[in-house]
C-alpha cells in the first residue's frame, strides 16, 4: 500500500475511536493537532514519514490515563490494526516504539538521532501541551480530574494543599520549552511559552486580590 492510502486508512480508523473521546484534551482533534504539526516537522528533519505520521495517529489511542494505567492495551491495539493492513514488520515496530515512549511521564532517553520520528511526534505531542491550546487543554484535563482551577494561598490549608492545576503549569508546561528535540519546534515553542506566562501573570494578579 503506499504512503497516502495507508495514511488515509489509519486516520480514518483513529478517528472514529477518539471522536467522541470523554476528555476534550485526548480527542480526536488533539491527535489530528499532533499529526499535522508532525507532518510540518517531517519536512524539516530526515526521517520515515510513514512512520512518523503513523506514530502521531496512534499516539494517544488509548492513553494510560484513561486505562486505569494499562499501557499494553495502545500497544495491542496498534499493533492489530498495522498487522491486519500487512505493513511491513520493521514500519510496525517503529510506530509500536514510538507509542510505547511518547510519554512525558515515561521520561524515555535516548538520542533524536537515532531515532528521528519518535524526535518529531514528542515534540509535536508537547506543542500541542503549551500555548493557548495548551492551557485549554489543562483546564479540560482538569475539570475531568475534578481538580481546582487554581487554590489561592489564603485557601490552601483549609483544602490541604488539594492540587490545583495551576500547579501543573509549574511541574511540567513550562518546562516543555526545554525538553523539545527539534530547532523547528523550538522556534514554535517561544511564542507559546511567553503566552503561559502573560496568562500565569494576569491569573496571580487577579486572585491575588482574594489573599489579603
Ligand atoms: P503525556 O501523554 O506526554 O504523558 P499527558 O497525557 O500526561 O502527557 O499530558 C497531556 C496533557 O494532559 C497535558 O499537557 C495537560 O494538558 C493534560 N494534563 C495531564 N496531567 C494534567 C494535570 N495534572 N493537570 C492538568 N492537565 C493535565
Ligand atoms: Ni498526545
């Protein structure tokens, strides 16, 4: 099969499985975000674009979050799918690598030479963590945990240090700046980065109001 019908195929199969996903922030147009920004990087570095753009279709197609932490169930159900379509075993093994370490939480090393599209769906997944979709994102993943929007000082005791997912922006979106692999992605990274902090900026002032 070549490039662009399997591309088809894969797509039109990871949408109807996330369309009507329950958390706004691991939808469908999250993954169709990440897949995108992964073909854009897939211009800039030399890689297998098959692979990457298979990779950013089934990166999130059953995230652990969602599968009371079962990582083998997107490990599973990846592989079938690029087996059933007979992809040859060496394309389905780089996808697979590339579901299996995507992760933020797995803090995965390794060198983006070796291997490049893994390198560009991780930047592209984390693109998509910052900036104004990034903060959407939090607020949706948010709500979904039934976490605060943000504790004010003055309240943080009485909820005992219940965490907000403000705090999130402090333990990982403003990090993703630093973490990226690509210098294309890096350069789409800045205007994100700088937009969290207006938006961290104005949202302390406003509460802040409320901690005296
Ligand atoms: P990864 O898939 O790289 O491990 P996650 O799935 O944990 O990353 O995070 C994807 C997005 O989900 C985050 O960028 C954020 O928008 C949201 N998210 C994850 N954990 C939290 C949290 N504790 N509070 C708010 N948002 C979160
Ligand atoms: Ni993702």
């Amino acid at each position: 099969m070549d490039h662009l019908t399997i591309i088809d195929k894969a797509a039109k199969y990871v949408k109807h499985k996330l369309f009507d996903f329950e958390e706004g922030g691991h939808d469908w147009l999250h993954t169709f975000r990440v897949w995108q920004t992964t073909r854009s990087l897939a211009m800039h570095t030399k890689c297998n674009k098959t692979v990457a753009e298979l990779g950013a279709l089934f990166h999130d197609i059953a995230d652990a979050k969602f599968t009371n932490g079962d990582e083998t169930i997107a490990i599973k159900q990846t592989e079938d799918w690029l087996q059933q379509e007979n992809i040859e075993k060496n394309i389905i093994s780089a996808v697979v690598h590339i579901v299996k370490h995507v992760s933020w939480r797995k803090q995965y090393k390794y060198d983006a030479i070796d291997y490049p599209e893994l390198a560009i769906v991780q930047d592209a997944d984390r693109l998509d963590a910052i900036g104004a979709i990034g903060i959407a994102r939090a607020f949706s993943y948010g709500g979904f945990a039934k976490r605060p929007i943000i504790v004010p000082s003055a309240e943080a005791n009485r909820l005992n240090d219940m965490e907000d997912t403000i705090s999130h922006f402090y333990e990982k979106l403003l990090h993703i700046k630093d973490s990226l692999h690509t210098e294309h992605a890096r350069s789409l990274a800045y205007e994100r980065h700088e937009f969290m902090l207006q938006f961290l900026n104005q949202i302390h002032k406003e509460i802040s109001s409320h901690d005296n």
